[in-house]
C-alpha cells in the first residue's frame, strides 16, 4: 500500500508537473508570436518574418537571449519598446494598411546592431499609390562614385557671417541660390563655384561665399528639424560615424561587408571606416540628393544600412542637413 | 549529544515518508532546472535551472548543509534516486514490498565497484572535469541542463551496473568534497555501542533486513570514525534491531584528530578544492577581463593556456609549494616520520581552510543575487509567467555592505582553525616544541592563501 502511495505521489508530482508545464506553454503560444531578438551575430531576430492580415491584432511576446534590445518599426509612430534579457514584454499591434513594414533594433546591441531588422507583411487589398523616386535617381547621381572637393575653406564657414553676406546679395541670384531643388540637388562646393562664377559677386571674398554656402545650408532647414535629426543621428548614426561626426564610433572599423569586394584573404571581410562628416573635401563635395540617396538606399557592402525603410522622408531631409552642420559653424 | 533521544527526530527519521517526500520535490526542482535549461530563456540571470543550482542549491549547500550537517545533502540528494528506485525494484522502502524478500539484493546486475577505484581519485577527475568548464557551465543554462541530464544518466548507469550508491560514494564530483568537509560538521551518525555490534552477527545495518536497506554507501557502521563516507541515509537507523545508531552533536572538526584512514586522495582533494576556490574568485569575481574571456572560450587556445595554467596550480605548485612547507618543518622539527606521511596529514589542516575559502567566495555572489531566486521561482522559464507574483523584482543585491566584513571573519577563522588543525596534528607525534616548529612553515602557507584569497575577494 505504502509503495503504491509512494509511485502515486511521484507520477502526480513529477508527471502532472511535466504536463501543467506544457498545458501553460501551449496555451500561451495560442494567437501569439514569442520573439527572440539575439545580437545579429547570434541570429537577430527569431522569427524575422511575420505576416498578419490588415485590422487584425499581432500579439507579440518580445524577450531577449543575450543583451538589452528594443523593438521599433520603421516609418512609424508606435514608439520603440526596450526588451530586456530573459524578460518577456508583451505588445499588440494592428496595421491598417496592407505593406511591408520593417522592425528593428533601435539599441547598440553589438557591432552589427544595424542588421537587426525584420519584416511584418501586412496582406489585405493594397491602395495604390503613386511611387515617387527618389531625388539622386530623378537627377542621375551616381552616389557611390568617388569624389573629393577642388576648394575648401579657409576656415569652418559661419552662418551668422552668411546671413549678412546672403543679404548683400541681388534679390534674384539669392531667391536662386536659396531654393529647396537648387539646395537639394548641389554639393556646398557646387554653389560655391557658381557663386564665384557670379558676375554679380565679384565684390565677395572666398570666405564670405563660403559663409553664404553655409547660410543657404541652414536655411533649408528649421531648428526643430535640426533637433529631431540631433536625436535620431544619436540613436542611429553615432555609433558608427562619431558623437562628433568624425567617424570614430565605438563600432566604427568594425563594420565588413556581408559579400563581396574581398581584400582580406583571411577574413574574406574588408574592415569599412564609418564616413567622417568633419572632412570637408568628402561632405561639402556632396550634394543633400546624394546624402539623402546614402540614406535611403544604404552603403551596398560597406556596412552602411539602408534607412529607407526606417525613416520617413521628412526625417531623412532632417538627417541630411544635420550632417552638413559638422561643417558650418551654427548661427547662436 | 544523541538527537534520537528527541522521540519527534527518531520517528521522522525512521519513518521513511519524511525524507523520500523531500526527496522526490527535489527531484522535481532537478527535472524543472533540466527543462527550464532546454526550454527556457538562455539568460542565465532568469533561468531556473541557473539560479536555483548555483545560486539558491549553492547557498544552501556550502552556507547551511555542508558546515551545520556535513553530508546532509546526500541524505535528500535527488540525482541518485531514480537509479536506486530501479535498483531496488521500489520507490519508498521495505514495507511496501513482498515480506523476506533480500532487500540489500540488487535489481541491477549488482557488481562490486573495483577495488583499484575504492578512493575519491576519481571524485577528484570528476570535480576537476566541471571545474574546467564551470564558467560555461555556471551562465548557459543549457550546458547546466546537460551537465544535469549527465549526472542523472551516470548516477542510473552507475546504480544498474554495481550495488548499492556506487556514483555518490567514487563518482560524484560534488560528493568529494561534501565528504571531505561533512568531517568538520557538528553532527554524526555512529554506533552507540560497538560492544552490541560484535554480537550481532547478522549485521544488518551492512546487509540489510526487513526493515530497510544495507548500507547504501558500502560502510559499516560500526567501523565508522569519520564522517567522510556517511551519505546520512539512516537506513542503518531502521535496520539496527537494537536501537544502536546514534545521531550525535559534537564539537566541529573532530574527525580531524582521528588519525586513522588518512589518504592521499583525500589530501588531493584539498587542494584541488582550495586552488579551485582561489581560481574561481580571480575568473568569476576578478577584474581581469582577459582571464574571464579565456575560461570561457572553451575549446581556444587561450582556453588550454587557461586549463593548463589551473591543472598546474591546482595538482603541481599548490602541493608542490605544500610539500615544501611540510619538508621545511621536517627539518625543522627533526621529525622521524617521512615526509610522505606528515604530507598527508598536515593536509588535513587544509580542509577548514578550503571550506571557510568556499563559504567567504560564496558569500560574494550568493546575497548579492539572491533576488534572482524570487524571479526564477515565479516564472522558471523565462516565459513571461508571474506564478507568484514576483516575476516583476528588479535585482536587488542584498547585504552587500556587510558581505566583505563577514568574508574577513571567515577567512581569519578559517586560517586559526587551519592553524589550530596543523598544530594538533603535527602534536600527534611530537612534543609542543617540535610540534610547532612541524607547523610552522605550513601556517605561513594557511596564511598566505589567506591573505591571496582575501586580497582576490575584498580588495
């Protein structure tokens, strides 16, 4: 009787315990994805692609098996949600418009943090929409060719000395030069050349056109642009290209290419510098249609993503005149 | 002091409920920490299996159990018990089964563990082999799980090929040491007469009779002076038909002065325990991010250079240094026994030391992640659950003000007792005078391993 107890007592403990552990798994899994997000090194996000129909509910449970990670999806206001190691966060989302969103990793998680991206497909019946290009591909900029500024500065141009300059000029060379498409689809060192070439500015120095140059930089832009562009180049850029634009990041030197354009034999990887937003000859011989195609279309080997998918186009233009402001000294 | 005079103790010691219902809820937190290792979350701060064997089992082990009971531990350990359920063909106990039946017979096929392996040396490999991937095995939940799954499958192995507890007495890695340092508890089992024992000729506390098994360690009761082989099982409690075995409060360290069955393989262990305990504090607890890297990059070349370098100090510089000590003291002390043998002895005095170095290393980590417990117990798993209500707490590191104070309290009484050790043994042979020139140098080794591991842990 004792030993009939006692097996009793075992199987109820340790079998019943097995199977209420599996009934509470099971009944969790119903209806909800669970979302492994690890370094990219180790797999980034498990499982990276998700499909939900349009207006329906899709439950995520988030968790972490390594480092602190956040969840966020691009082009989108839903804010980014920290998911901690071993932790379990849940969030529901709906989408309303059928498409192909992106999710990523908003965190340094490691070298390769910016990999961490997935895609949540979102079916249902697709509203057309009229697809614009982008500006570097309406204008027929090749963004990866290698190019370098024939003039710089003497010294970093200034937007208060630009602005008193800018007004000296002719009403109609300045309404010219200050336009969005001229702004947009010029390099600094462009305008600048024009501006030299200018029978109507002869009476300027080189450094005065340079500080006008400045001036139309800041111009085509606002201070609010500017701070949100502050906040997102921190959150994205900085950790590759430098708090300081010089790309020194921490993971600076560490990016390689996924393929291709090996020159190590060893690695099979090429180590890929960050861009250094502070060297004059690269960005002022850069037109903002070029910077903002380097954005949205990403690096293609070099270990620069593409943010095309992240950002929104009015973030994309803000990021492109923050870059330019490693160059200009700000009005104060 | 015998505690079975307390009629409450006797009847739940005697009765075999008690300890198998403790026993099978342990194996139910083993089966969990193996399947939260496979299934759970592979962070190791919010796994079960992590937190409850090297944080909640550690604590309990090497603060509670091992200094207050010695091998109390083996007494509830689950990793032995589906093997011996099978061995014996039943879960609880003689009662339940067939009336004359041989209960000491085994199901298995009930072989002899091999005379050459009647030692801890393996005990001492086994321990060596864990301690080699411990800093894998003490972060990856799954590597703990598998370590786990692989005690389980030895242990069963182990009971299915010999008789009776053949893993926990020479296989076991953490066995070794409980035993070692179970000599230093305040409690014993022991015979109260042996008088009674020599005319009892069944001797059933070693074969076993109606009332319980023989003796599941392979040791005969009455020939017991140490407690370094008692599994505290008390099956030598139900089998003695005359009321014999004792459960005795006594002072601690007393089976260091027993001079009798002093081996080199329990010397070993000594040491490997306090290299072990001076390594673990400089990989787990140091500073030094190069050494961490390398103990974990099993497999890499830093990891040998790292495997050798603690193989090294663990078998050769440590008792080698010992050595040295013991043959300053010889000539010293113009001792007659040989060296060899004062080797062994004076070892003994390392066993305070090396339990006072685990308890002052676990005191590093055990309060100050503690919190960790009350997680893992609400959700095991890492999945999301909040079974009671505590999933929620944030790390709190508890005692952290007072933890180096209590460290240093322990260190310096581990070394006094160490001393104190080495002078009686060394006493053993020689008068006062010579004696404590015998124990000299091996004092200033206590001391410098002192001072090391206090410098590793405080400073």
């Amino acid at each position: 009787m004792n030993e009939k107890l006692a097996r009793i007592f075992v199987i109820v403990l340790l079998l019943g315990g097995s199977i209420a552990i599996g009934i509470s798994w099971w009944s969790d899994q119903v209806d909800v994805i669970t979302l492994h997000a690890r370094m990219p090194e180790e797999g980034g996000w498990t499982p990276a692609d998700l499909t939900i129909e349009a207006g329906q509910p899709l439950h995520l449970h988030l968790t972490s098996d390594d480092v602190i990670h956040s969840f966020a999806i691009g082009q989108s206001d839903q804010p980014a949600v920290d998911i901690k190691p071993g932790e379990m966060t849940k969030l529901t989302l709906t989408f309303d418009q059928p498409g192909t969103y992106t999710f990523y990793c908003t965190r340094w998680c490691g070298a390769n943090h910016w990999r961490m991206r997935g895609t949540i497909i979102v079916t249902g019946e697709e509203v057309e929409q009229a697809d614009e290009s982008p500006l570097y591909l309406e204008l027929g900029l090749d963004i990866d060719a290698v190019h370098e500024a024939q003039v710089v500065p003497d010294e970093k141009p200034s937007v208060q000395r630009g602005k008193e300059t800018f007004a000296q000029f002719p009403i109609l060379n300045a309404q010219t030069y200050q336009s969005l498409d001229y702004y947009r689809s010029h390099s600094p060192e462009q305008v600048w050349q024009e501006m030299r070439g200018d029978e109507m500015l002869t009476s300027h120095t080189d450094q005065q056109l340079w500080d006008a140059v400045a001036f139309i930089w800041q111009s085509n832009t606002t201070p609010e642009a500017l701070l949100e562009a502050e906040e997102l180049y921190a959150e994205n850029c900085a950790a590759c290209h430098g708090v300081s634009g010089a790309g020194d990041g921490v993971f600076s030197g560490e990016q390689v290419p996924v393929t291709g354009e090996s020159h190590d034999s060893q690695t099979g990887h090429e180590i890929v510098h960050a861009t250094d937003f502070t060297d004059p000859y690269h960005i002022l011989s850069t037109s903002p249609a070029a910077s903002q195609g380097k954005l949205i279309r990403g690096g293609m080997g070099t270990g620069m993503p593409m943010w095309g998918v992240i950002s929104t186009e009015e973030q994309t233009w803000s990021l492109v005149s923050y870059l330019y402001s490693f160059q200009f000294e700000e009005a104060q | 002091m015998n505690l079975l005079h307390i009629p409450l103790i006797k009847a739940l010691l005697k009765n075999r409920w008690p300890q198998f219902t403790i026993i099978v809820i342990a194996l139910a937190g083993f089966i969990l920490a193996i399947l939260s290792g496979f299934f759970g979350t592979p962070v190791g701060s919010r796994n079960f299996g992590i937190i409850f064997v090297w944080i909640a089992w550690w604590a309990i082990l090497m603060l509670v159990a091992v200094p207050f009971f010695g091998r109390g531990w083996c007494g509830i350990c689950p990793i032995p018990a589906p093997g011996e359920w099978i061995q014996r063909g039943a879960m609880l106990g003689p009662r339940g089964q067939a009336k004359g039946a041989t209960l000491s017979k085994s199901k298995g096929l009930g072989r002899r563990w091999p005379k050459r392996f009647r030692n801890i040396w393996l005990q001492n490999g086994s321990f060596l082999l864990v301690a080699l991937f411990s800093t894998v095995i003490l972060t990856q939940p799954r590597v703990t799980a598998i370590v786990l799954v692989a005690f389980l499958f030895v242990a069963v192995g182990a009971s299915l090929i010999f008789e009776r507890r053949a893993f926990c007495r020479y296989l076991c890695p953490v066995g070794g040491f409980i035993g070692l340092y179970s000599q230093l508890a305040p409690v014993e089992v022991r015979v109260v007469d042996t008088a009674v024992c020599k005319s009892h000729t069944e001797k059933t506390c070693y074969t076993g009779n109606d009332d319980g098994y023989g003796c599941p360690w392979d040791v005969f009761p009455p020939g017991m002076v140490k407690n370094t082989y008692c599994g505290t099982c008390m099956e030598c409690l139900r089998t003695c038909p005359h009321d014999n075995i004792a459960i005795n409060i006594r002072a601690i360290g007393t089976d260091l002065s027993v001079e009798r069955n002093r081996k080199l393989d329990e010397a070993y262990k000594a040491f490997i325990m306090l290299g072990a305990a001076a390594v673990y504090s400089a990989v787990l607890l140091g500073p030094w991010g190069t050494l961490k890297l390398a103990a974990y990059s099993v497999g890499t070349l830093p990891w040998m250079a790292y495997a050798t370098s603690f193989l090294t100090l663990i078998l050769l510089a440590l008792p080698g240094i010992f050595w040295l000590m013991v043959w300053f003291g010889k000539r010293l002390s113009d001792a007659s026994q040989p060296t060899k043998k004062l080797f062994i002895s004076q070892a003994y005095a390392l066993i305070p030391l090396g339990l006072t170095a685990w308890i002052a290393f676990s005191l590093s980590f055990v309060f100050a992640n503690f919190s960790y417990v009350l997680v893992a117990l609400s959700d095991p798993f890492g999945w999301g659950w909040d079974l009671i209500g505590t999933a929620g707490i944030g790390w709190t590191p508890w005692l952290t003000n007072l933890t180096p104070f209590l460290q240093v309290g322990v260190l310096v009484g581990g070394f006094i007792w160490a001393a104190i050790t080495s002078s009686k043994i060394a006493s053993e042979k020689l008068d006062a005078a010579r004696a404590a020139r015998l124990s000299t140098p091996v004092i200033g080794f206590c001391l410098v391993f002192t001072l090391t591991l206090m410098g590793l842990l405080i400073a």
